[in-house]
C-alpha cells in the first residue's frame, strides 16, 4: 500500500513540474510575440491580434517538435 501511495503522488508531482515548466516557457514566449508583432502599425496594416497563453503553449511545443536536435549515440 506504501507502495501505490509513493508511486501515485511520484506521478502526481511530475505532473506538476511538467505543468510549471511549461508556464514559466510559455510567458516569455507570449511576451516576446505579443511585443514584436503586435505593434500599433502593424495591426493596422497586417489585422494581427495578441496571443494569448494556451496559443503561446501550443507556439513552444510546436517549435520543439520541429526544431528538436537529433541525438543519437553511437558506440563503436
């Protein structure tokens, strides 16, 4: 039972790191997006509209996927 217990609130608590990390990644990223591209002119001339956090989320998974470095090891 003690071990169910540590393994379920081990799960938990990844969870939660998982979840803050994303958070601290995604308001720089909603930051920087909003500031460079939604400047006055450029909404008026491009209908740009600010990002909010979940698009900013989805904005970093999406650049991870895409711009991951391979590694791979190979031993000889």
């Amino acid at each position: 039972m003690e071990t169910l217990f540590k393994l379920v609130f081990g799960g938990i608590f990844v969870i939660v790191v998982v979840a803050l990390v994303a958070a601290i990644g995604a308001y720089p990223t909603k930051w920087l997006v909003n500031y460079v591209f939604t400047d006055s002119v450029r909404v008026s001339l491009f209908g740009v509209a600010q990002i909010g956090f979940w698009r900013a989320l989805a904005l970093n998974f999406l650049c991870g996927i895409l711009f991951k470095g391979s590694t791979s090891t190979s031993s000889k």
